[in-house]
C-alpha cells in the first residue's frame, strides 16, 4: 500500500530551464536536435499518424483507468507534480494507473502527454523506485520522444503489409533496426532524467535490477549485477558477439544489466553532480544546438563505447568501422587537394 503522507521525505534540487540535452545520450540526442531543425516535421507526423489517437487514448483511459489526483493514489499524485517541478515542465502531465500485472509505464500523446503506469509496477516497487519510474517517463516527455516512437509504430506496421515484397521490406526493416537503436538510447536518457528527477542513485538502480529479478532485493546485490554486466560484455567469441547483436533485434528496450551499467557509468563519471549543481544546457538555447557537433558527439559516444567493450564481435565491428571512416578520411583530403590546386 503506498504511502499517502503529503510531506515530501526530503528536498531535491530543481532544475530551472534545464534542457533534456543536459541528460539524452549523444546518440539519442543527435537524432533529436536534427528532428527539432525540421520545422513542421511533428505536424506532418501527427497527420500521418491517424492510427494513434491521443484524444482517444486518453478517453480509453479516463474510462478503463484509475486518474491519480489529491484523493486517487496520493504519492503518484506527488510524484508528478514533484518531478514536472524538478525538470521545469510548465503543466503536470496526467497519471493513470492500470490494472495489468505486467510491470510497465509509458508516456503517451504530443500534444497533452499524460504517464500510464500498471498495478504489476507499483507492487513490485518502492516509493523511491516508482519516484524514479514517473521522472524516467516525464524525461520522454521533456524530451518528446512521442514524435519518434510514433514513427516507429507507423514504420513496423508498414513493414508487415509489404512482407510480401522482399526489397521494400528488406529497406523498411533496415530503417525499423535504426529506430529500434535510437529508441534504446532514448531509454538510456530517460533512465539519467529519472535519476535527476529522483536524485536517489541507489534507488534508480534498485528499480531497474527489479525488471530482471523481480521483488527479491534482499537476494540481489548491485556490485554482484554489475559484475554480470561485465561477464556479458567480455564473455564468449565472435559467435557468442554476433549473438547478442541478434537478440537485440525487434527490442526496443536495453537489457536490465545494460540499463544499471550505463547508468552507474553516467552517474561515476561526475556528468550528475555537475548538474545537480546547476552547471547544464538551458532550454532557451536549444536553438543554437547544432545537428553537426551533436552527430560528432554521437559518433564519438559509439567509438568510445566500441573501444571500451571487450566483445571480440564489436572489436572487428570497430575495425571495419574504422577503416572505412579512414578510407573515406584519406579519399575526402585527396579531392581537397586537387580542389585547392
């Protein structure tokens, strides 16, 4: 039964006018700001998108779904309005509860998002964990994540009416696989934003073991997980790589040792702390953002992910990679200097 105390149990920090640049994984973040440069792009996207109604889902939920307020689920009630004002939302997004024992929330719409949190999630964690689930999801909406992942709805469907046709849907899938990368890097973001939203580091990393072992904390130990990131990521040969490649395949969610680890590294690099102490991008300058230092970034972000795995497969992936960014490196100064003679 969750708490109903109205007193927060300690102060956060807020972030005035920070933008979701300060926490979007670079690759996440690229893909975002080149989106936001492409004036209408959302417009045409929600017009395409007939298939997904947001006045409709909301009546679906408003109908089927419990609305947390001041006499509805009274923490969760909190929690939102706790997180809109640590990142700075102008409006409180809605929250329903459904029953569903399958542990899941999600941010939905575009225009008037609203969080949809199942019963499974709530018994299976914690006041300070749910905290850290409602800012992940208010991340998504800070971020407006929505314009792409309806992309990706739009694009699977697609993909499935012209099976039939192997080149177009060989050419659709390929695009589907690169919404699928992006959308596990924009789960990566949201996991920093619920961690700046919760500013309870263990707390964040409790709820994000609890999706692979469930409620058995008292059986779980965080350094033991962490070493199995470790075993995952060094573990087997080029077979055992080419493996975990393809189990990524159709995911649109990295897995829960993943999500613990690259938000351990985020947290241990200081990149937290720094923002917590108000050193971050603000929202009044997202429109200085260039789609070319954030692509950079992006492709720096891969390298140094590449060079820091000991996965034999991602080691020839690296090295394939590399000799093509030299091959082309070496083919671009060579028109340079016939240009500039």
């Amino acid at each position: 039964m969750p708490d109903m105390t109205t007193t927060p149990d300690r102060s956060r920090v807020q972030l005035p006018g920070i933008s979701s640049r300060a926490y979007e994984h670079p690759a996440d973040r690229s893909a975002l700001v080149a989106l936001r440069k492409l004036s209408g792009f959302d417009t045409v996207l929600k017009q395409m998108s007939g298939l997904i109604s947001e006045r409709r889902l909301r009546l679906m939920y408003l109908a089927s779904a419990v609305r947390v307020s001041e006499t509805q689920f009274r923490s969760l009630y909190d929690m939102g309005r706790d997180a809109a004002y640590t990142l700075d939302l102008h409006r409180v997004p809605e929250i329903y509860v459904q029953q569903d024992p399958q542990v899941q929330a999600k941010a939905i719409g575009f225009d008037d998002p609203f969080i949809v949190v199942t019963t499974g999630l709530l018994n299976l964690m914690n006041e300070e964990e749910q905290r850290f689930v409602i800012g992940h999801e208010t991340a998504h909406i800070l971020s407006g994540h929505a314009v792409y992942r309806t992309m990706l709805d739009i694009l699977t469907r697609l993909a499935t009416r012209v099976a039939w046709i192997p080149l177009g849907y060989i050419g659709l899938r390929a695009i589907v696989a690169g919404l699928e990368e992006w959308y596990r890097k924009s789960e990566l973001s949201s996991d920093r934003g619920g961690l700046l939203t919760g500013q309870d580091p263990e707390a964040a990393k409790r709820a994000l073991m609890k999706l692979a072992g469930g409620a058995y904390t008292h059986e779980m130990n965080i350094e033991a997980f962490l070493a199995q990131y470790q075993e995952y990521d060094t573990a087997g040969d080029l077979r055992d790589g080419f493996l975990k490649v393809l189990n990524l395949l159709g995911t649109t969610h990295p897995f829960a040792v993943v999500r613990v680890a690259e938000l351990d590294k985020w947290h241990r690099s200081g990149e937290y702390e720094r923002i917590i102490g108000g050193d971050y991008p603000r929202r009044e300058h997202d429109a200085d953002a260039r789609v070319t230092d954030e692509v950079k970034a992006a492709a720096e972000s891969y390298r140094r992910s590449w060079s820091e795995s000991q996965d034999p497969f991602i080691g020839v992936l690296r090295d394939v990679a590399e000799g093509a960014v030299n091959a082309g490196e070496r083919i671009f100064n060579r028109f340079s200097r016939r240009d500039g003679s």
